[in-house]
C-alpha cells in the first residue's frame, strides 16, 4: 500500500518511500541472534507482522505477551520480560564462549557448592 504524500516527505529523511520500509524482508539480512518480543496491543508492530520477522530471521526466540502494546512490553510482566532478557543474553554470552574455548561467563558468576 502506498501513501504519495508520506512516500515524499519520507524520502529525504530515509533514503527510501515509506512503502519500501518492509521489516520482515529487512529482517532476512539479519545473520546474528534476536530475542523478538511482541503483544497482542501493538498498533507499530502488529502480531501478523511480528510472525512475519520471526519467519524470516534465521536465529530467533520468539516470546509474545498477551494484552501487551508496543511501549508496554517491559510493563505488563516486568519479571518475566527481564528473565527473558538475562536468559537470552546469557546464553548467548556462553555459547560466544564455548565457540572461543573460553570459560563461560555464566559459569563464572554460579555460586560455589560445599
């Protein structure tokens, strides 16, 4: 779908028509890692086009909270967001790691057994 007006006034400032910006063909090039969140509210990235980026990442975890908007993600379950995004980086550290033959980080930070 395209808009002239917004097309025109978008050109200079993204160096493409708003109808070129397609995240989900954008998201193909995407060759690292990517924790995807989204809610069922979010008017900016729509559940339909949020599945639309997961199938096109080649690595991604995909996480969606129910009755959640764009700006509320982090919000409406606080705890879980940030377990998800403690868990997700810290795997990722680790298995940079395990790839470098280096100690993992996470098993640094593990408390010590008696």
């Amino acid at each position: 779908i395209s808009f002239p007006p917004l097309d025109i006034a978008a050109r200079p400032f993204l160096g493409a028509s708003a109808s070129d910006i397609a995240p989900a063909k954008a998201a193909k090039s995407i060759d690292v890692p990517v924790l995807l969140v989204s809610g069922d509210k979010d008017k900016d990235a729509r559940p339909f086009e949020a599945l639309a980026i997961e199938e096109a990442l080649s690595d991604v975890q995909h996480e969606h909270f129910r009755q959640a908007a764009h700006n509320e993600l982090w919000a409406q379950e606080p705890m879980r967001y940030r377990r998800l995004v403690e868990v997700f980086i810290r795997s990722r550290l680790d298995a940079e790691a395990q790839t470098e033959g280096r100690p993992s980080p996470g098993a640094a930070a593990a408390p010590a057994s008696n």
